[in-house]
C-alpha cells in the first residue's frame, strides 16, 4: 500500500507541475558520459546544460560545469555551477526564435511573406545587380535574398539601416551587403542560398516597421513571455534575476591565440552580477529604422527548458501548455522545405560543409556525412530533422527534433578550450564536443528502450 501511495502521490505531482520540469528524469548513465565531456582532461568545457524530449515529453535534463568561473583569490566574483535556470547566449538559434515573431504577424495578416519588404520599410530595398526583383522576407527567412554579410551585420542604433540596404545611400556604398552576379550560377534573389546574418536584422526591422515596437520589446511580449520563457534579446530586457543566472561565455583564447592549458578567457556576458547600464541612443531609437542591435540574428539569451518550451510548442502545430502561439499553418510553413543543396548544380552555399537544406528560419538535416563535414547529428546515421545549431563568442549549442516522433534535444556549451575549427568530428562539420553531445543524447535519452 505505501508504495501505491507513492506512485499515486508522484503521478499527482507530474500533473499539477509545469511540464518542462514534471517529466524531468534523472540518467545516471547519460550524466555520467556528458560530465565526462565537459571534465576532458585535454580538452574540457567550461559548462554544458542539455534536454531531451522524447513522444512530445521533456524525459531529461542535465547540468554540468561552471556558468561562471571563479576568477581567483581575492575576487568578489565566485564561481557558479550551470543549473535549470542558467540563460546561455543561444546564438543563432535566435533565428529560429525570431522566424515565430515574424510568423506571429504573418498569423494576424499583418506580415505578407511574398510581398516586397519595402512595402513595411517605407524606401525600396534592391540588390542592385538584380535591381528589378524584390526582396521578401521569405527569401529573408530562408538565406535566399542575395544579402551578404561582407560589409557587417550588427550597426550603431543612429545607423539608419536603408543606409546599408541602399548603396548609394553612403554606408555601404561599394555595395558590399548584396552578392554580385556570377558568370557560373543564379544568384539573383530567391535563388541562391548563402547564410547570412543580416538577413535577420532586415527582419527585425521589418517587424519593427509593421508593430512600431523595438524588437526586443516585441519578442519579449509577443513570444517569451505567452511562451513562460525567461531572458531576452538584449541586456536591457534582462532582469536581475536573469542577470545573476547568465553563463559568461569562455575560450581557452585571447586576442584568437589558443591555449588548451591556459584559463578560461570571458568573451561575452560576463556581468560580475550587476545589471549593465543602458546603452546610449537607446531611448532615441526609432523602430523600424535598424533592429540589428538588438539580437535577432543572435542575441537570445535564454535557457535550455525554454527552448524545449519552443520545441513542444513546434512539435504540438503551435500550441504548448493550453498557450496557442501559432496556427497549425504557420508551423506547417516553418517546416516545410524552402531550399535544399543541388550536388549537380551551384546553387547554394553549404557553409563548410553544415547546411544542405533549409526552412522558414529553421535549419532542415538530411544525414550527410563525412569527415569533419556534413550535417549528421547521431553516429549511426539514418536520422532526418529540423531546427537550427548556434556558434558564437566560445559557445556551441543544438536545437534538433523530428516533427514525426516528436523527438528532440536542445544543449547548449558554455565554453569552449581549443580551436573548433581544429577539432571538426568524425562524421560531420560539428566540433567532436558536439558530436559527443549530440550521438549521447540520442542514443542514451530518446532512443533507449
């Protein structure tokens, strides 16, 4: 009888507790072989958080290593472990979070994906080799708009971003933000697939465009808060309990210089705890006019239970915990292939060897593999899905799931202490610390018996 009353006592409590956190299970051998990634005597991480979903349900969630790492005797800053509450600078799986505001608009038929983006901006927006065809943000969206990220991506607030997008207008006046024509492929707008940043920051500001809101103040309304998730685009959308629960990011670098035995080297975040002071300008800022500042193309800062919020959101055609965040349609639309790597023609980019298909914001895995490229994401192979993986400032991080099985994982890596581009994996163009990640969290959590 006691232990019927435990049973029972345990079922009422996955009930009654949000869910992120209800069907959390511990995994004694999975935790065992994540630590023994991050504790590498060679090559260690400085922290690591991971969830997996399996049929729709968080099953697991671990952390491990240091959000922060104590900076040594006699400093007021103290280390603290990587806990469910600690918020990574996620990198470009921002995109993906972005892609669900903007499809958020397209659900109130405020955003047309099809219709030229100078319509919302207010001044035309042209690749001047191909100056008669418009730019979209469904060619936005999906890396095909022939934008570029040769004369940057991330501007001063007072840059007016039609500055950039119009050459003649005196920022990019060699034109280097759009791609030229080519003598052996298209690659006029819609075409040709490169990836790109800036087309995210032209996203942001469209948004700001159609909801006269900063973008960071939209997604913070719009998406993470109906979604129950905590942090933001931007430090300023940062609270203090958010602040005290950011990981720094680290290398084993300084100035680019690599040094496995050295100390970790903060590169972004590191608030020593304190709320950071508002940028200048920000008050004068005008939506509509330059989003790049502020992180759509890679500023969320957020945790691994909230991007596991977003996944179950996606795997439920919109919907998460009763909270109806897009239309059946509008997820259908994210998934659905936009774009996919000819192997007999040029028409696209793969990146070095990580993309071989895209979505609407959203990175689409089709198991190539090879030496140190591919986009294959379990040893075995044989496994297709979609999401989106971040690269930034030391951190490394994953958001993967099959829309069919309702499987997925989301990891992110706080740090790393040699050179990826160095230490590329087995069997694709991930870092061997991701192909560990990755193969353990598949094998050990989603596809055990």
């Amino acid at each position: 009888m006691r232990a019927l009353r435990l049973v029972l006592l345990a079922t009422i409590a996955l009930i009654t507790m949000p869910s992120i956190h209800a069907a959390t299970l511990a995994d004694p051998a999975l935790s065992s072989t994540l630590q023994s990634v991050v504790s590498d005597p060679v090559q260690p991480l400085s922290s690591l958080s991971a969830l997996v979903i399996r049929d729709g349900q968080v099953v697991y969630e671990g952390h491990f290593g240091s959000r922060v790492i104590a900076s040594g005797a006699g400093s007021a800053e103290q280390g603290k472990a990587a806990d469910h509450d600690t918020l990574y600078r996620m990198a470009s799986i921002s995109k993906l979070v972005t892609t669900i505001g903007a499809m958020r608009l397209l659900d109130a038929g405020r955003l047309d994906l099809d219709a030229d983006v100078g319509q919302y901006l207010g001044y035309a927006v042209r690749n001047p080799h191909f100056a008669d065809q418009p730019i979209t943000t469904r060619m936005l969206l999906t890396h095909t708009s022939s934008l570029r990220d040769d004369g940057g991506y991330f501007f001063p607030l007072d840059t007016s971003l039609k500055s950039v997008l119009q050459p003649e207008a005196g920022q990019a006046g060699s034109g280097t933000a759009w791609a030229a024509a080519d003598a052996h492929s298209d690659r006029s707008p819609g075409r040709y697939f490169t990836y790109c940043n800036l087309n995210f920051g032209v996203v942001g500001t469209v948004i700001e465009a159609i909801t006269g809101q900063r973008f960071d103040l939209y997604m913070q309304k719009e998406v993470l808060q109906p979604l129950g998730i905590a942090g933001g685009f931007t430090p300023e959308t940062l609270t203090p309990a958010d602040i005290a629960h950011v990981a720094v990011l680290y290398r084993k670098a300084r100035d680019d210089v690599w040094d496995p035995n050295g100390p970790w080297v903060p590169q972004v975040d590191d608030y020593q705890g304190t709320t950071p002071t508002p940028r200048a300008g920000l008050d004068a800022y005008v939506p509509g006019t330059n989003a790049t500042g502020f992180g759509p193309q890679g500023g969320l800062r957020t945790s691994v239970a909230g991007l596991g919020r977003v996944m179950q959101m996606l795997m439920n055609r919109g919907t998460v915990n009763g909270v109806r965040m897009l239309s059946p349609q509008a997820v259908a639309a994210m998934l659905q292939p936009q774009w996919r790597k000819n192997p007999n023609q040029d028409n696209g980019d793969t990146l070095n060897g990580f993309l071989y298909a895209w979505g609407l914001g959203m990175q689409r895995f089709v198991d190539v593999s090879g030496p140190s490229t591919g986009d294959r994401f379990v040893a075995q192979g044989g496994l297709t899905g979609v999401g989106h993986m971040g690269f930034a400032y030391g951190l490394e991080s994953g958001f993967i799931f099959d829309p069919l099985t309702r499987n997925g994982v989301v990891y992110a890596i706080g740090g790393v202490s040699a050179n990826p581009e160095q230490n590329r994996g087995r069997y694709s163009a991930y870092s061997i610390w991701q192909e560990r990640t990755l193969d353990a969290l598949w094998q050990l959590a989603v596809q055990r018996p």
